[in-house]
C-alpha cells in the first residue's frame, strides 16, 4: 500500500492507493459509518458489505438526481445517523458525486470517504471535492465542493468491472495527457487498454499519475477560479450530449475532446487533432458521433462555465498544453455543426 497525504484549503485528504477494502475498518468506525453503493457494486461484492450499514441505490446516471439524495437521507435518518456518523461511498463516479453531496448535506455536513470501484472513478470522479447531482438533461447542476478524509484503491474491485467500464475510465486519463502530460500521452499510445488490465503494476503507476495530476492541479485552484478549468477538457461539449442521448461519461467526453482539438486547430493551430482523435479510437471511444448541433449549442448556453454570451472553454495550444479561452458560443457554433454530421472533420 502507498500512501499519499494532500492537504487543501479546509481539509486534509489522505490517498491509499494498492489497498484492500478491508483495510476500510482502520479508517472508521464500523457502528456510526454508513456505506453508500450501488445495485451493481452490492451484487458483485455482497460478502464486503455484510457487515457494514449499506444503503443501496439504482444504478446508473439517470437516477443522479435530487430524489435520490433524499431516498438516501430518509434511509439516514431511519438509521439514526447524526453529527458524528461517517458516510462511505463505495462505487463509481454516479455513487461518489451522490455520497460526498449527501454528506455535504445531511446535518449541514459530516465525514466522508470514498472507495472508487471504477477506473473512471479512480483518476477522477471521486478526486476534487466536486460532489452533486444531475437536473434534467443538465450535468451537475447542483452541488457544492468539499473534500473527501480519504480515498481507498483497491484494485481488485476492478476485476468484476465490465470492458466497456474500462474504456469509459481510460477518456478522462486521456484528457489528463492531452492538457498536462504529453509523455503520458505517448505511453498511452505505446501501450493499449489490455495492458494496464494485465499488469497490475504497470496499472497502479498510472491510477496514481492520474490521482496526483488531478490532485495537484485542485490543490491550486480548488474552487476553479482559474487551472483547474483546464480539468473541463471535453466536458463543454460532453456534457451538452450526454445525457440528451443517454452516453456513457466517457464516450461523451471523448466526442468533446475531439471536438475541442478540431476548434483548436481551428484558433490555436494545433497541430496534433488527428493524433488524439486516434488514440481515442485505440482506446475503445468513440471519435465522433453525429447529434442535434443546434440543440446542443442551447444546452451549452445553460452551462455552469457559461459567462454572459461566452463560455470559457479549454483548448490546447499543444499536446500536454491546455489552456482557457473565453469564446463566443455563436463563433464555436459553426464548428459544431461541421462536427456533428461529419466523420472525417476537414478543418482547414
């Protein structure tokens, strides 16, 4: 096991990466923590959680909503869960963003931590302190940012997660090389997913490459007042199809990387969009994906990012170099419209 401490502005956040579940008893006390999961997880994992008080929720983006989170405070309160209770979210990124805002919420706010079962999860999700829920089609639309007591890897939770769970992972390790680390880049392009699923050391050294990037980026800017935009590479445009077409998380952000290279070409002279839009495909996602150009443009005119008529949206001026750009929706438009019917983007 290694362990990695960070500290933020109100909290301290300690990283247990090649651990055991087990290991979680040493980290709260059994009678007063609340384990929040998933149908899925629980299934798989029934044996773990006989002997901790788990609340189980549906799977899946659809139910991140508010009716959710109060399911789960009714349940809380039922069980007599107060002040000093610890709530544990044990799953993927839908189940950490519900457990860290429920634990945001309830009494004004106690302990938490987070056990990610999901690659996705584990570089990303669970990372940063953003806990919230889904309004409509809008992603995250309320939520606050507060930070997690710890992390726990366990990578054998892994071993249960399905192949299309592990490409969806492997969008957001992409988009941490495409705006900080163009040698993470290139050892993503030498390797392919396999892998990483066969070599467990080689797996663990980029989970932990991918937590501490994102860390350290938050750490700067830990209420996205400036670097840590970068970390929305893809997520303008992703989150405006994701959940309009039901796309996994990954696979939306993928088709958003793409499309923000392309715009990059366009206004930065990037050299490089081909090059990411392939590594995307070796990877499982998908590059491209033909949508409702206009109805996605009015859903990103609703987005968080969005500041009068501009939304500062993330570009690259290289591979590994991500920077913020405050553009006119109406002069990214055009690009979009290109980009939603065609598979083979001219951008010249």
């Amino acid at each position: 096991m290694t362990k990695k401490v960070l500290n933020f502005s109100t909290a301290t956040t300690t990283f247990y990466f090649d651990a055991a579940f087990d290991q979680l008893e040493t980290l709260v006390p059994k009678e007063s923590t609340f384990i929040i999961t998933d149908e899925h997880v629980f299934a798989k994992n029934t044996k773990k959680f006989k002997a901790w008080k788990t609340i189980v929720v549906p799977a899946g983006e659809q139910h991140k909503h508010q009716g959710t989170v109060d399911s789960i405070i009714e349940k809380l309160v039922t069980y007599g869960a107060d002040r000093k209770s610890y709530i544990v979210g044990v799953g993927g990124g839908v189940v950490t963003d519900m457990a860290g805002y429920v634990a945001g919420i309830y009494m004004r706010g106690v302990k938490f931590g987070f056990v990610p079962t999901s690659i996705l999860a584990m570089v990303d999700a669970s990372i940063g302190g953003k806990n919230g829920v889904d309004v409509g089609i809008y992603k995250n639309m309320v939520g606050l940012i507060r930070q997690p007591e710890f992390l726990l890897y366990d990578y054998s939770l892994l071993k249960t997660l399905p192949k299309e769970e592990w490409i969806n992972g492997f969008a957001e390790i992409i988009k941490h090389a495409c705006i900080k680390d163009a040698a993470m880049f290139k050892l993503l392009a030498e390797h392919k997913p396999v892998d990483f699923q066969k070599d467990k050391v080689l797996l663990n050294k980029l989970i932990q490459r991918n937590a501490l990037l994102k860390s350290k980026v938050v750490q700067g800017d830990e209420f996205e007042q400036g670097e840590r935009k970068l970390l929305n590479f893809g997520h303008t445009l992703g989150h405006a199809i994701e959940n309009t077409y039901q796309l996994p998380h990954g696979h939306a952000v993928a088709i958003g990387m793409v499309a923000a290279a392309y715009i990059s070409a366009d206004l930065l002279k990037l050299k490089g969009a081909e090059k990411i839009a392939s590594l995307i495909v070796k990877y499982g996602l998908p590059a491209f994906f033909k949508f409702d150009a206009d109805k996605a443009v009015e859903t990103m005119r609703a987005d968080k990012k969005r500041i009068n008529n501009d939304i500062h949206y993330v570009l690259l001026e290289k591979i590994g170099k991500g920077v913020v750009k405050p553009l006119a929706i109406d002069d990214i438009k055009p690009v979009i419209k290109h980009l939603a019917q065609s598979k083979t983007p001219n951008t010249t």
